[in-house]
C-alpha cells in the first residue's frame, strides 16, 4: 500500500498536533507558570526559593533537565525504532507519559509540592518532547515534497486552534468560578489537559502504519542502534546543505523556543502584567501563530524557504531588541508588550511549520526517517537545554530578563548568517 498523500493517514498524522499541542499552551506557557508563580510566592509577594534557587530559576532549569533526557535517549530510541520497525509503539509510550504527567498536575496543591511540580514538569516535558521525534519521522513517510510544507503548517496550524480552545475553555472555568475555588479550577485543567492528549492522541495511534520493512531483528539491539545512529551521522556529514541548515536552525530554534516558554514570566516580572493579561497575552501569541503558519507556507511557495527563513529570523531580531529596549515606567508599555507578543506568534507559527518541512524536504531517499529526524530533535533540544541554561544564568547575575532578550537576539542574528549560505538543495 503507497502511505503518500494518503488523506486518512494525513488527517490522522495531524491530529497529534491538535492532541499534544495543549501541553505547550496549557502547560508548557500559560496556565501552569501562572500558578506555578503564584504557588511560590508568599503573603508578603515574595518568591519561596526551591533548594536555594528562585521559583523562576527552578522551574528553567526542571526544563533544562527534560530536554537533557531527550538529548540522551532519543537518538537511541530511534534508531532501534528504525531497527526493529516499531516508532508507533514509542510515540504511543511518550504521549502516555506526557498526557498523565499533565493529570497528575492536578496534585500541585501547595508551595510544600513544589518538588512534584517540577518533577511532573520534567516527565511531562519529556513525553511532550520524545513523542515528537517519533511523530516528525512520519511527515516524510507518508507525505510527498510537494506537499510538505502545506502539510506540516497544516499540522500546527490545528495544533494551535485546538490548544487555543482548550485554554478558552480552561478559562472559562477559572474566570466563572467562586474566587475560593479558582485554584481547584485552575488545576482541573491541568486534568483536562491530560485527558486531552491522551484522547484525541489515540486517532494517530491508531491509524499511522507501523512499518517493518521485513527487517530481521538484530540480537544485540543496543549496540546495532549505536551503529545505526553512526551511520546516519556519517551519511548527513556527507549532505552539506543539511549540516548547514541543522547549525542555523540550532541558533534560531535556541532563542526561539526558550522565549514562547519564559514569555509569561517576562511580561509579569518585567512588564508587571495581571495573571489574567498574560493569559490574553498567551492567546494572542497563538491566534497570530495560526496566520504565521499559513503565511510562512504560502511565502515558501512563492520564494522559497531559504529567503522566508531569513524573514522569520530577521523579525524575530528586531522583536529581541523591543524586548531589550522596553521600559516597564512606560504608560504605554503594555500595548508595546501586546505588539511584541504579537509579532512573536506570527513569527514563531511560521518558523515551527517551516523548519521541519525544510529539513524533511533536505533528507535523502531512506527508510530510517525517525533516526534523521532524531537529529533535527537533538540540535532542537539541545538548544532549548543551552537557551534555558543562559536565561536562568543570566536572570541570577543580573536580576531580570531584559540581558536574556538582548542574549536571543544575538543567537537569531548567528543563525541569520550562517543560513545566507545555507542553499535548498540535497547535496
């Protein structure tokens, strides 16, 4: 059976987005570092520190040390998905992991649970992030060039409608509710943001092929997925243009990913934004990620990816000087907080969807897609890992976020360089 550009299988291919997606927007940047902050923050509106470390600087690094496991595991596991012809089985234990990781937010009760919340926010974040891996490897599987990049913005684009509705509802809930039971409502959604996942991801459980090549399976799996990740690094040393383009995306995706998670503690710690303005913050993020998905495909077919990248990256370097430069006395410095976030979500839509079809469209002819594309993973979290590490660095030594903004901006500047000579070719 021919799986490309098959609509059931794309459709269900889709779907992942639109069941995982509310872990990046519940969890991940609006609701739970909203009560994270005000779960460790006491009567007198001071931070209660975690093993001496400020709220803000523990929950950066809990995601440090997620993105460090997925750095680790995620080659291996992939190569002996691609070995053995069983990735479904894998995205299947990821997004188990992540969903009930959400649910179990619900416990979140006190500042003396701190310790669950980051430990849930590591295995949460490790779901959310290993499924992908797996989740990816399928866009060239089941998918023509053609159609790539149409079908990966298509991906996030659903990816954000679905998490945007989920958080209405989430809202709704809390909004409406007694202010004594705000906080059962507010972790209640934690619950649904599980149950979410875990339903609406059984669509792409249950429907994308789970290939085996007629593959022998080999007896010492370990060592024969260590040499399987060996030659697929030697075979991508041999593609130049994908080397390059893996080192841009590194710089950008760095900055990139470490601002959409620390932009709600940004806007309230240097801007002083209401819990409830952040959330509209966040939702504003995600509408205008919705058109930046779909522009930044319709620009690809006109110009190109290279030259749409560098649109991207260019915007999003001028969006880290606004951030720099912002004065928090300003009477007007939300709405210039609310024009940055907006200019953050077109951007970042556009750049997510672009970047994996990109790098899928560059991958040559192969059967192990889910041990390229644990590459492309690892230079992403790697520097999500790094990105996160400078932030909460430079938060203890300069005592804020601004120096942070100004560090993303020089990172989006050395990709915007390095992808000049990047050219969209498989050689």
């Amino acid at each position: 059976m021919n799986t490309k550009d098959n609509t059931k299988l794309t459709r269900a291919w889709i779907s992942y987005d639109w069941a995982n997606s509310v872990h990046s927007l519940v969890i991940a940047s609006a609701i739970f570092p909203v009560y994270y902050s005000a779960m460790t923050t006491n009567a007198d509106d001071e931070p209660i520190k975690f093993l001496g470390l400020l709220p803000e600087s523990a929950f950066n690094f809990s995601l440090a040390i997620a993105f460090f496991f997925v750095i680790i595991f995620s080659p291996v596991l992939s190569s002996i998905a691609d070995l053995i012809g069983n990735k479904i089985k894998f995205l299947r234990f990821f997004c188990y992991l992540g969903s009930i990781s959400c649910a179990g937010m619900f416990f979140f009760t006190s500042s003396d649970l701190t310790w669950l919340a980051l430990l849930l926010n590591i295995t949460g974040s490790i779901g959310f992030w290993g499924s992908l891996v797996f989740y990816n490897s399928y866009l060239p599987e089941i998918v023509s060039e053609e159609k790539m990049d149409k079908v990966s913005a298509q991906g996030y684009m659903f990816g954000y409608i679905g998490s945007v509705l989920l958080l209405t509802v989430c809202l709704a809930m809390i909004q409406f509710a007694p202010e004594d039971k705000q906080a059962l409502f507010t972790r209640i959604s934690f619950l649904l943001t599980g149950i979410w996942w875990f339903g609406f991801g059984q669509i792409a459980l249950n429907k994308l092929p789970n290939h085996k090549f007629d593959k022998i399976i080999p007896k010492d799996i370990i060592k024969s997925s260590f040499n399987n990740l060996k030659h697929t690094f030697r075979d991508l040393n041999q593609y130049k243009n994908i080397r390059v383009f893996l080192s841009g995306f590194f710089f950008y995706s760095l900055a990139m990913q470490t601002i959409f998670l620390m932009a709600a503690l940004f806007g309230s710690s240097e801007i002083g934004m209401e819990s409830s303005e952040l959330i509209m913050t966040i939702l504003l993020i995600q509408i205008e990620a919705v058109i930046g998905a779909w522009l930044f495909s319709y620009l690809s077919g006109k110009i190109g990816n290279k030259k749409t990248l560098l649109i991207g990256i260019f915007i999003w370097i001028i969006t880290c000087l606004i951030g720099y430069l912002i004065n928090k006395n300003d009477p007007n410095v939300k709405t210039q907080f609310y024009i940055m976030a907006a200019m953050v979500g077109l951007v970042m839509g556009g750049l997510q969807a672009l970047s994996r079809s990109t790098y899928a469209k560059l991958l040559p002819p192969t059967e192990d897609t889910t041990t390229y594309f644990s590459f492309y993973d690892v230079f992403e979290k790697f520097a999500l890992f790094l990105g996160l590490i400078i932030y909460g660095v430079l938060i203890e030594y300069s005592g804020g976020m601004k120096a942070s903004a100004l560090a993303m901006g020089v990172s989006f500047a050395i990709s915007f360089v390095i992808l000049l000579f990047y050219k969209m070719e498989k050689k």
